[in-house]
C-alpha cells in the first residue's frame, strides 16, 4: 500500500506555529502501530489518541513486556486499555497482565514488578500508566 505524504505548508499566525508541533510524526504512527504486536488494544482508536498525546509513554509501553516477563515466568498475555473517569476528567493506560495462576501469587509478582521497577519510573509517567493482574479463573480441586 503506497501511503501519500502532503507537502509541507507554512504558518501564517503563531496559532498554526503551535499546531505544526503537536502534529504526530509518521514514526509515532508507526510505534503506536507496531505495539499491537506485544499487547491486545481493548479501544485502539482511543489508545491511539492517549499515546499521540503522550508520546512519553512509548518508551515504557515498549519495555513493560520485558520487565514484566522478567518476575511472570509462566505464559502472559498483556492487554493495554485506556481507563476514562469523566467524572473526574481522569484517563490512564493500564497494561493488564493476564496469568494462568493463583491469583495470591499473581498479586504478589504484581507488587515484586512494582517494587524492582514500576515505582522507579517518573511521577510524569506514573501519573498517566498503570499496570494491573488478572488472574484466569483458578480453582483448587474440591469435593462436590
């Protein structure tokens, strides 16, 4: 598929200035883009719109799977979902780690992330990602 570029124009008021730089390059287009590789978006247009807002995040979304396969050691599978609370004019990209385990001791390699590198991360990152366990259902075999 052959993509068209514009080409460039010039700003004629300081108001168009400001525009031209909050314009999201092709390579963000394409970071954004190649992130579904590593996680399942659950509203990709509204992700999509939160990173090019937030191009800060990228760095980190890129290396969470790293670290967080670093302390899971058993089969993962990472959601990323952008969280809105209207009500509070809040949103924020939560990461969901879905395991296949207990869910004490999804909980507990949860707070092992936080402590070995979520919490060293800038409160200007923090304050707009999260990163949360879902445990698949776990049953411990009972008599019926």
């Amino acid at each position: 598929m052959i993509e068209l570029i514009k080409p460039p124009t010039f700003p004629k008021n300081s108001g168009e200035i400001e525009q031209i730089s909050l314009n999201p390059t092709p390579a963000i287009f394409n970071k954004i883009k190649s992130l579904k590789s590593l996680y399942d978006f659950k509203n990709p247009n509204e992700i999509q719109k939160f990173l090019l807002e937030h191009p800060n995040l990228l760095p980190i979304i890129f290396i969470a799977p790293q670290k967080i396969k670093e302390i899971f050691d058993e089969k993962i599978k990472l959601d990323l979902e952008l969280v809105k609370d209207p009500d509070e004019d809040w949103e924020c990209l939560f990461i969901t780690i879905e395991v296949e385990m207990h869910p004490q001791i999804a909980v507990e390699l949860l707070e092992e992330l936080d402590r070995k590198w979520l919490l060293s991360l800038d409160y200007e990152i923090l304050k707009f990602l999260g990163i949360d366990v879902k445990p698949k259902w776990f049953s411990i075999g009972r008599d019926i």
